[in-house]
C-alpha cells in the first residue's frame, strides 16, 4: 500500500506546470466512458497515464486525445471494472504552454455517488421493523392472524433495511459482499418465517375445526 501511495505522490511531483483537480464525475461499473478535457487555445491533449483505485496502472502510455473543435478533446475508456476512483493524468499545450492536467472520476455499482447520510433510510426501516415487532407481540394466540400479518411487515423492513445498506456499501467490494450475504441471510430468514407461519396457520385452522366438531357433538348429545 505504501509503495502504491509512492507511485501517485511521485507522479504529481513529477508534472510541472499543473491545472487544478477536478472530478469527470461517478459512472456505473464495466461502462465505457468518455475522458474528456479542455485546454484553450492548444492544439493537442494527450493522456499520459490513467490509475486504477488501487494505484496500478490501468493506462501507463502517452495516448492522443481526440480534438473535437473548440479546444475541447476527448478519449473512449473502457476498462472501469474496478469500484473506486479513478485518476487521469494528462497534458496540453495551453496558450503555447505544456500544461500538465489531472482529474478523478468514480466507479460504483449504480452510477451514482452514494453517500453516508443516505444511511437514515436504514434507521428508518429498522425502527419500522421494531414497530411491527412490537406490535406483534402486543396480539394473543387467538389473534394469530394480526400477529401474522405485522410479522411479515417486521420481516420485510428487515429485508428493506439489509438491501438499502447493500446499496450503500456497494462503493466498496467487501463491503458490498458483506451486504449480498447479508441480504441473503434475510431472505433465508423471511423463507423459513413463512414456513413456520404457514405450518402454525394450518394447525390453528385443524384445531378450530377440531373445537368445532366438538361442540357439534355435544349439542347434539
């Protein structure tokens, strides 16, 4: 890690005159993306390196960008299968002068920029899936159909809970390998919940009409 973190303080120090960062902006994992940059009054861009989220080298040649007119040039890129974020290093000769660029762009699952403040819908649905918990819990067995239904509810913002923090983590690798097995885990979980409300339903439903015979019998004893 250090030796990557080298790699990229090395490669700044290197460049002289430089154009502030800036930020292509986040697209969706194994998309093709179009680099793009503009340097006024020049009559080339070229790309001199592009890095991977883990500092390799996704780029580690001098390519020349594509001048679409008006100072403005571009360039097709298509290995982006990595999440993280990506930096583009670059240069032009800029009002006669060999200006040295660089900027970022981002990687994600969804190709859009996820942020940690996004985590409230989790809470939400978590307290949503202690209400209907609790709720349950407030119906007897004679009630088993209410106690049933808000069940269900508690379990599905539990799933709701699990996949919104599956989209959050997906920035991250093992984070959102973390997250597929969490979602799995409580889909599992919902699974054998219905089973086990099915089978408890159905022998409800046998002794009723058990309960029932029963009095039938005795009225007519």
């Amino acid at each position: 890690m250090k030796c990557n973190i080298l790699i990229v303080l090395v490669l700044f120090l290197s460049i002289g005159n430089v154009m502030a960062l800036d930020t292509l902006g986040t697209f969706q994992v194994d998309n093709t993306i179009n680099l793009i940059q503009g340097c006024d009054n020049s009559t080339y861009s070229n790309i001199t390196r592009i890095l991977y989220p883990d500092s390799t080298f996704a780029l580690n040649t001098e390519v020349v960008m594509q001048d679409n007119s008006q100072d403005n040039y571009n360039y097709t890129f298509s290995n982006t299968d990595m999440i993280g974020e990506y930096l583009v290093f670059g240069h032009c000769d800029e009002d006669n002068v060999d200006t040295d660029w660089v900027y970022d762009f981002a990687i994600t699952h969804t190709g859009a920029k996820v942020s940690l403040s996004n985590a409230i819908i989790v809470i939400v649905f978590l307290l949503l899936a202690g209400l209907f918990l609790i709720l349950s819990f407030s119906f007897s067995k004679e009630h088993w159909m209410l106690k049933t239904f808000f069940n269900f509810c508690a379990v599905g913002m539990g799933i709701l809970a699990v996949n919104s923090a599956k989209i959050i983590a997906s920035e991250s690798v093992n984070l959102g390998k973390m997250g597929n097995v969490g979602l799995t885990v409580m889909v599992i979980a919902f699974a054998l919940f219905f089973v086990y409300m099915f089978v408890y339903a159905f022998i409800e439903i046998i002794n009723a009409m058990k309960e029932k015979r029963g009095v039938r019998w005795n009225f007519d004893g």
